[in-house]
DNA sequence: GCCAACGTTGGC
DNA sequence: GCCAACGTTGGC
C-alpha cells in the first residue's frame, strides 16, 4: 500500500495541534466526532497507518495548516457515537452497526509558522489544494504528493519528519 | 424520488 | 456578524 497524504480539519477552540501535541499520551489522539458520511468512508476505508496528515485550523481569523501528524491507527468504530452524554452521540448507532468511524492521529511536529490561506493562495502548487475551494467543507480530505512535499519543503522538515 | 426547509460550516 | 455553500431531513 503506497502512503498517502491528509488534510484534517480541526477548530482549534475545541482540538487543536497543541493538544494533540501536549494533551495526550505520545501525542497521539482518537479522531472522533466525524458525523459526515464522505468524511466517514475516507475515516473507514482510505486512512492507513504511517499516512501523512496536515493538520489544519479552521474557523478563526487566519486559518492555517499548522502542524504534521501521521495516522498511527486505521478506521475503527467511533464509540462516542454510542455514548449518551457525548455531543456526538447518534441514537442509530449499535454495537455490530456503528454507523461513524475514526482513527487515531500522532503529532508529529509544529510547522515552524502557520501556513495561512493566504499563503496558500499564493502559492503556485498550494493554491490548487482542494481546503481553498470555496465551499469545501469536508473535514478530511485528500493531499497531493507534490503538495504534501511542497508543504515539507516550505515547513523546512527533514526526511524523518517529512516520512 | 423530488425538493423546500433547515442546520451547520467556515471564510470573510 | 454576515452569508454562501453544503448536507440532511421530511413532507408529499
């Protein structure tokens, strides 16, 4: 299985890259809450273990690729989805059909400053990125090779955090 | 199956 | 705060 590449959503007011990173256990975190079923099946069937994710803060003044993290476990049941408490619970969920899926995510490394839009649109190669499309709204979405290299190259990572 | 109404996302 | 774009819901 060849390794692919990710974008990944995230309100940084709720989750961001610095929770992931100092939050949790080997900076390493489920990746919960989904509740899109395009999203879902990326979630469920194209996620692979040693992927590449960006990760991306949305919803503030100047959103922002802002850090690398890699998928450390592929799609599995999302239990929050069964939880009665949890702002995610789904009453249609069950045991043997669990509907919502996630995987867990490993912050790798902060890029050494954001990488806003802004940029992004700028940039020869990034502004074809499908996160600038007017309208996207999809939380996981897919990178392209020479953008995931571009953003490496631009982030200044070396080979071991780039891999 | 159509589609209007509604709720949410998320850039600006 | 505004509002366009999108996904989902539910009446018919």
């Amino acid at each position: 299985m060849t390794r692919r590449f990710w974008l990944m959503k995230s309100e940084p007011n709720c989750f961001s890259f610095e929770n992931l990173m100092h939050d949790n256990p080997d900076h390493t975190s489920c990746w919960d809450g989904v509740r899109n079923y395009q999203a879902r099946n990326l979630l469920r069937d194209e996620l692979h273990v040693g992927d590449g994710v960006l990760f991306y803060h949305s919803n503030i003044k100047e959103p922002a690729i802002v850090g690398i993290a890699r998928v450390v476990r592929a799609g599995y049941p999302d239990h929050t989805a069964l939880d009665p408490r949890s702002d995610h619970f789904d009453p249609r969920a069950t045991d043997t059909k669990p509907i919502w899926y996630m995987v867990d995510v490993q912050g790798v490394v902060p890029l050494p400053f954001p990488l806003t839009r802004v940029m992004l649109s700028q940039h020869p190669v990034l502004s074809k990125m499908d996160v600038l499309r007017r309208g996207n709204r999809l939380s996981v979405q897919a990178v392209a090779e020479q953008e995931w290299l571009t953003v490496s190259e631009i982030a200044g990572l070396n080979r071991e955090q780039g891999e």
